[in-house]
C-alpha cells in the first residue's frame, strides 16, 4: 500500500531548530515535497527533494534517503510565523498522483 | 500569491441541492487537480486533468463531476452530496507531470447540512 507517516504535533520555542520527520512506503517515487499550510489557507511549496542529500533553502532545508524512505524538513531560527502544519508528499512515478501525508503542525512558543 | 483562484471561498448547501466549485490558473500551467481535505486526514486526490484531459479519477462517487473547459479553468460540479462530504476542497496546478511542486488555491469550505 501506499503510506506517509509524520507526527501529528510538534512544539518548539523561538530561535531554535526543529526537524520534522517524513517516512514512506510509496509503490513509486518521483520526488519528495515539502509543503507549509497556515490555518485557513493554501499550503505552499517549501523544498523538494529528487536525489538523496540535503538541500538548503534559507532557514528551511530538506533531507532525502530515498533507500531507507526517509525525509526531513529542517527549521532553523523558529519564528512565530512558522507556525502552521507542515505536509510531506511524494510524486508517484510516471504519473500526476502525488501522495500526502496528514501533516504536522507545529506550535512556535514564545 | 493569486496564481490559483477559487470560488467561492464558502459554501453551505443542502443535500439535495446542485452547485459548481470554480478554479482558475494564471500560471501558464498545463495540469490541474481537485483535492479534498478533512479535518486530520491527508490531502485526497480526487482528479487531474492535462490539457483539458482527464487522467486520473480516483474512484471518487459521481455525486462530484468535473469539467475542463480549457488549460486555465477547472469546475467541480456537486450534485446530492453527502454530510461526509463536508471538507475543504483544494484545486492546484502543475506545469506538466514531471517532479514540480504543485500550485493550491486557498480552497472551498463547503458544509453539507
């Protein structure tokens, strides 16, 4: 079957890092999505990853093992802003599906 | 960012009512999607289209059908909905099938009474 597994919920002070961990059993594989969606309005694209390693995007990056099905989402130097649920998703191969995960929401404290 | 317009933003109706949730892309896009979003769940693909084709339709009840006039413009016309069919609905777009990150509208709440 297909599956994407992230926490529910997380909580994280502001200035810190947090990592947001993205796991997935998908029958193919055409590049892992990162997306950011705030209460009420539409999810963003944040990063993505098609080859293993790390990629950086300002204070977010993205981590990719495609052998062990496996991604991050860095946050570095929290802001209250970042705030909101965060959706792992993968492309399925040759196609258009892309397949979510339920997302994590994260709380930013003071 | 208004790449992706939907309307209308809210929607209540009742159950033997008839409807159309409209999506519009100035992207220059060729893809465009209709998911659904409850409460906790994971984004449900509902269906694609590439150039104004249907190439996914993914098992959804015919109570939804879409329309594609053109590459810019997706409907989703609601006909008998259910009270589970109470969600945010999320149309986006891509530039084609290839790994792009997808486009989403801020949505149609809709509320079934």
């Amino acid at each position: 079957g297909q599956n994407i597994d992230q926490p529910t919920e997380m909580t994280a002070t502001e200035g810190a890092i947090v990592q947001i961990n993205c796991t997935y059993q998908t029958s193919g594989f055409n590049g892992l999505f990162w997306y950011q969606q705030h209460a009420g309005e539409a999810p963003t694209f944040l990063s993505y990853n098609v080859l293993d390693g790390l990629e950086e995007k300002g204070r977010f990056s993205s981590f990719l093992s495609r052998s062990k099905g496996y991604s991050y989402l860095l946050l570095k130097e929290l802001q209250m802003k970042d705030s909101a649920s965060y959706l792992c998703a993968v492309r399925d191969t040759g196609g258009f599906k892309t397949i979510f995960g339920a997302g994590t929401r994260l709380f930013v404290k003071a | 960012e208004t790449g992706v317009t939907q309307t209308p933003r809210h929607l209540v109706m009742g159950m033997t009512n008839k409807k159309s949730l409209k999506c519009e892309q100035h992207l220059g896009h060729n893809a465009m999607y209709w998911y659904k979003q409850s409460a906790k769940k994971p984004l449900e693909l509902m269906f694609v289209y590439n150039f104004k084709e249907q190439t996914e339709n993914n098992s959804v009840p015919s109570r939804f059908s879409p329309e594609c006039p053109n590459s810019s413009h997706l409907f989703l016309h609601l006909h008998t909905l259910q009270p589970e069919d109470s969600a945010l609905y999320l149309c986006a777009s891509s530039p084609n099938r290839g790994p792009q990150p997808q486009h989403f509208g801020d949505g149609t709440r809709l509320s079934i009474l």
